[in-house]
C-alpha cells in the first residue's frame, strides 16, 4: 500500500504525495498566527515548500511500515488541514495517537468531522487498532465537542501534558475503542 485516499461530500483527505510541499508551506504560513498556541513552538521549515518536500519521502516510509498516517485535506484545490494518526503500535496495546489542525477560514463548518470519520475507520480497519487516543486542551472546547461527537470518551486529565508554544500544556485525555477490533 503506497497511500490512502477519501472523497467526503465536500473534500479529498489523502496521504501526501510528491509536489504537495507548496501546499504544506502555504497551508502553515497562512495560518500562523492561528495555530501557533495550539501547537509546538514552529520551526522555520514548517514554511518552506522545499523541507516540506524532503520529508515527503520519509512521511511516505512511515506509512509503509506502518507507523503512522499522515492526512492532507483539500477542499477543491486548497489544502485546509491536516489530520495525523502517529504512534501506531501493535501487540499488546494495537493503538494510536490522533491529531489534527484546520484553517482558521474553515472552523465551525463541520470539515474536520467530515474528514476524520475516514481517517478513524482508516486506523480501525487498516491499521488494526483497538484504542485511538487524542487530547486537547481544556480551552479548546471546540476539539473537545468534535471528539465527543466521534464517540470518544474522557479518560483523564494530564498536568502539564505536552510542551505548546513554549510552555506546558494540561491536556484533557480522551479514547476511542474499537468494539469490533479483530486481529
């Protein structure tokens, strides 16, 4: 298996492909200023077309082998988000972890939603996986109503889960299981 790819009713969520570093840089310089307190503070290659494509290839090594999935999610022909399945592991645990990231303009028009349904059935069916994590900060009520209306659960709160923007982030930790999971 060289990618995966989904049409929704409104967008194409596929794996990276060669030629979509200009898109990673614009999607990421575009949405800067938006971003940045979500996540990690921002290398200067997150910007650039040319670092984007080098690890196109290295993106595409890890969905060989299965250690994790990386989804871009084009609307006609802008990319508008990304949504990443990392941390795949198989026995014991068989889980995951998802995270994902949507342009400012495209918040609150049920876009991620609309992608991420795939992406989890991706990860159940595909990849194998019983238990799909993703946290979020308890600011980001948003994030949390999406997962809650994916089904996830609550499972815990972290202190100073994760290092964003600079400083340590509570995260508020939630799940997913696969009641179908078969090996």
């Amino acid at each position: 298996m060289q990618g995966a790819s989904f049409k929704t009713a409104r967008l194409t969520v596929r794996t990276p492909q060669m030629g979509d570093g200009r898109h990673y840089a614009r999607y990421y310089t575009d949405n800067r200023e938006f971003l940045q307190p979500l996540s990690p503070r921002f290398s200067e290659d997150m910007f650039s077309a040319e670092d984007w494509e080098q690890s196109i290839p290295i993106i595409k090594q890890e969905f060989v082998v299965g250690r994790s999935t990386r989804f871009c999610l084009f609307k006609d022909a802008e990319m508008i988000g990304v949504a990443n399945v990392t941390s795949i592991t198989q026995s014991p645990s068989y889980s995951c972890i998802l995270g994902y990231t949507l342009s400012q303009s495209m918040q609150g028009q049920g876009y991620m939603r609309e992608a991420l349904v795939p992406i989890i059935d991706f990860a159940f069916k595909n990849r194998k996986v019983h238990r799909i994590t993703a946290n979020y900060m308890p600011h980001n009520q948003r994030s949390g109503r999406l997962l809650r209306s994916l089904g996830f659960q609550v499972e815990g709160y972290s202190r100073d889960y994760l290092l964003i923007d600079g400083k340590w982030q509570d995260h508020i930790l939630s799940a997913l299981i696969n009641t179908d999971w078969r090996l």
